[in-house]
C-alpha cells in the first residue's frame, strides 16, 4: 500500500512539473515572439522578468513557512553576486527569443552544464573525472549541429550567428557564473533550497525593479498592457506556472532525490521541443533533429553518471 502510494506520488509530481513547464514554454513563445495589433512584438524583457521573481519569492515564501529551516548564515554579497547573474541569464534568455525560436533557445539553454563546468574549474578549481568531459563534449557537439545554419537556408531574419546566438551565449555564461557562486555558498554555508531560492529570488525581484523603474520600461510595459490587455492574462498564467513548476520539483527533490527529478526536468525539455514544433510550426531539419538527440543523450548520461555521487538538493533557485 506504502509502495503504491510513493509510486503515485511520483507519477503525480512528474505529471504536475510537466504540465506546468508545458504550459509555461507555450506561453513563454507566445508571449515573447507572439504578434500583437499591428503586427505590435512585446518587448518587456526585465518587466516579464520580474512578474516571474516576484512570484517565485512568493512561493518561496509559502515554502518558508511550510518546512523547518535553519538560520540561513550566507554572506548578502553572495546571493546578491548570484542573483544579479541570475537575472541577467533570463533577461538574455528571453530577450534572444525576439530572434530565435523556442526549439533553439531550449537546446541552446540545455547546453548549461558546459560554462558551469567551465567555470567550476577556472573558478571553484573543481576536478572533474574524463567521463564527464566526454558527455559534455557531446553536448557541445549536439549544439553545434543544432546551431549551424546552412547558407542555402537563411533568411532574412536568420542571417548566421546573430544576436539571437550571441544573447544566449551569454546567457549561458551568466548561468556559469551563478553556479560557480552557488558552489561557493553551498560550500561555506550550505542553506537550504528554499532559502536559497527565496533569497535569490528576492534580490532579483529587487535588481530587476529598480531596472524597470530607471530604464522607464515599466511605462512601456504598462502602455504595452493597456493597449493588449490580453498580455497581462498571459504574463500572469506564465509566472504562476513557472512558480507552481518549481514548487513541484521542489517537491519532487525533497521526497525522491535530485537524480529522478533531472530525468524528469530534463525529458520535458525535450517534449517542450517537440510542443513547439507542433504548436508554432518551428521546423526543424534533420540536422537539427540528431544535434538536439546528442545535447539530451549528453544530459541523460552525464544524470545517470552522477547517480553514484553524492548529490545536493537543488542549486539555488529551483531548476526548470
């Protein structure tokens, strides 16, 4: 009975993280690469941002409450070092959206596990063993078959390794960064998830405000609204589904490991692939269908490879 019950726990939390995240990416491309009125793009990267922090804190405050904690002793300096990243990885996230499609920002974003372990070893001077170098290097090469575009192929809007590319570069080397301060902080005061993501969350709430204040974006997102009242709703649906998903993993991490819970995240990111495919006709060629196999085969070995390691709960905010 005990069995059943953790089995259906599992289906029901695997279920729930794919739901949300479904629905999450759908909104997310609709969102940022939908046409509005006269043809009219939204824009309002750091604005969409910070909806997405201020729920996040939100939920990460309900968790607070929820579990028992220990007095978090990590220095300001440090979840502010990460956040600041943090949020510039998902402004230049979303922001590469208004030049690529989804399909290539997530297998872009999959490739993750390459500038933290990077960094890993030029700033946390971590060792790493040959096996892992090796599912990262496929992962590298995944992405530059997913990436590359064909002369016979591009058009105007697709001209090479554009600012799309180079928006999720750097995004990625943001994420980098965030990693190599999160290790740190695990190291010297080893919070829990849930403070980390509340933290985390709140400085970026915080950064991503004044933003929006100073830059005047937040005039333009209202005006934005006003004129599309529908974005709102969609904006809305996008952050509490992003919230609800990291709850759920959350979830996931704390009754079954982090190792049940990367295979989970990590095939929805596929499936997510193929949604967008089907939903917004982003097609893809052959090519690109072996370079996103490689990228999540990568992923999947170099998951089952740490299976045997010990493993910590969640890095900082809450993956997706």
């Amino acid at each position: 009975m005990l069995k059943g019950k953790t089995e259906f726990k599992f289906i029901f939390y695997s279920v729930a993280i794919f739901v949300c995240y479904f629905v999450f990416a759908i909104l997310q491309e609709k969102i940022t690469r939908g046409k509005y009125g006269q043809n009219d793009k939204f824009t309002c990267a750091l604005s969409l941002v910070f909806v997405q922090c201020f729920v996040n804190y939100i939920f990460a405050q309900i968790l607070m409450l929820s579990w028992k904690h220990e007095k978090d002793t990590t220095k300001t300096l440090y979840y502010f070092s990460s956040a600041l990243t943090y949020l510039l990885a998902m402004v230049c996230s979303i922001m590469a959206l208004q030049w690529v499609n989804y399909p290539t920002q997530v297998v872009g974003k999959a490739a993750k596990p390459i500038p933290v372990m990077i960094l890993g070893v030029l700033i946390g001077r971590k060792v790493y063993p040959m096996k892992k170098y090796l599912f990262i290097l496929l992962i590298v090469i995944g992405v530059v078959l997913f990436m590359f575009k064909d002369n016979a192929r591009k058009t105007s809007e697709d001209q090479g390794f554009g600012i799309g590319e180079i928006l999720l570069l750097l995004s990625l080397t943001m994420d980098g960064l965030t990693g190599a301060v999160q290790e740190r902080i695990k190291s010297e005061s080893s919070p829990t998830a849930y403070s980390m993501m509340l933290n985390t969350n709140w400085w970026s709430m915080l950064i991503s405000g004044i933003g929006v204040l100073l830059s005047g974006e937040i005039f333009k997102f209202v005006s934005f609204v006003s004129l599309y009242p529908e974005v709102l709703v969609y904006v809305t649906a996008f952050a509490l589904t992003g919230a609800l998903g990291q709850l759920f993993i959350f979830f996931m991490v704390s009754e079954f490991g982090p190792l049940p819970c990367s295979v989970v995240t990590t095939t929805r990111k596929f499936f997510t692939v193929l949604a967008s495919v089907v939903f917004f006709g982003n097609v893809l060629i052959p090519r690109q269908w072996i370079g996103a196999i490689l990228v999540f085969s990568g992923l999947f070995l170099d998951i089952f490879y740490s299976k045997g390691k010990k493993m910590t709960p969640i890095k900082g905010p809450l993956k997706k």
